[in-house]
C-alpha cells in the first residue's frame, strides 16, 4: 500500500497486445463474438436450415404456448437454476 496505487494485472491479453481501457475490452468483446456468431463456417445446408427453423419458430411457439407440459416462460427459483446446471 504505501500511498501507491496497486499494479494492473492485465486480463485481456488478444494477440499480444494487453488491453487495459474499458473501451478496448468491449471492441476485443464485440469482434469475439462478432466471429463466433457469423455464418462464415457453416455449410449452405445448415445455413438453409437454420434459416428455415427462424422462419417456423414463432409459429411453433404460439401453437404450444399454452401446453402445460412446455411452459417456457414460467418463473423459476435460483436453486432450480443451480440444479439445472450441475
């Protein structure tokens, strides 16, 4: 302590350089998942597919959206949560 502000251990490292600012960890951020969520190493088929089950979804969801049995808005406790990801 001494009157000195502690050491930056840094925690984004990207391709060597050390991002320190908020504002580069958000872009290094936003460009991660920017990459993972691009089609680009997709098959057309997949593409095609997940294109089609966009399409049909909201249809699917409002004919089963009173079916007691696939209740997927319904609340659900922090200890249903932690079991579930066990």
């Amino acid at each position: 302590m001494q009157g000195r502000p502690p050491p930056i251990t840094p925690i984004f490292c990207i391709n060597g350089e050390i991002l320190v600012t908020n504002a580069d960890k958000a872009t290094a951020l936003v460009h991660h998942y920017q990459a993972v969520s691009s089609d680009e190493g997709y098959t057309q088929e997949f593409i095609e597919r997940k294109l089609k089950i966009k399409e049909e979804f909201p249809a699917w969801l409002e004919t089963h959206k009173h079916d007691e049995n696939q209740n997927y808005n319904a609340p659900f406790s922090l200890f249903e949560l932690e079991t579930a990801l066990i």
